[in-house]
C-alpha cells in the first residue's frame, strides 16, 4: 500500500499497526527517517520503506511529553544546585599561570 504522507520533523504518524510515533529526524545521505515511538524508543524507516507502510498522519497524542521519561520537558533531571552561581564571574586572579 502506497502513502503521500510526506515525513516531516515534529509531526506523529501511525502506522498499519497502530503503532505511533514521531519524526525526530530526516537523514537524507542515509536514506533513513528516524523516528521515537509513543514508548520513548528510538527507530528508523528507510525512505523507500515508507511509501509502502500505510502510514497516516495524526494529532500529536494528548501526554506526548511521557516520552521524554518521568521528569518531562521542563525538569532537566538533577538537583545539584553547588554548581557556579549565575551571579559568580571570573576574575584573572581565578587563573592558573603556567611558567
């Protein structure tokens, strides 16, 4: 079965199984679009393989952001606040001379 849905970075497609997923990227020198599953697994499709999944374009699923693990977009995973203050400039005296 042949499709002209075109691939495109961002936007979620199903495939003939049901299975959804997002275009992460289009490699065109190695013929690949890879792609994350709604699971957060990672995958590529070769572009001639595309054309015949059947694949469907659709809407982005509703907690999309599940994908990227428990802490989503927003939390950036680590609590270590000890590293350099935002207000902490160097000052020449903070550097090592080598001689």
């Amino acid at each position: 079965m042949a499709t002209g849905v075109s691939p495109a970075v961002g936007n979620w497609y199903q495939g003939s199984e049901q299975i959804r997923f997002e275009v992460t990227s289009l490699d065109e020198d190695d013929g690949v679009i890879e792609i994350q599953y709604f699971d957060g697994e990672l995958d590529e499709i070769e572009f001639e393989a595309w054309t015949r999944m059947g694949i469907v374009s659709i809407s982005p699923p509703e907690d999309w952001s599940s994908i990227y693990g428990e802490q989503g977009l927003d939390d950036p995973g680590y609590t270590d606040l000890s590293a350099r203050p935002d207000s902490y400039q160097y000052t020449l005296d903070d550097l090592e001379r080598d001689e």
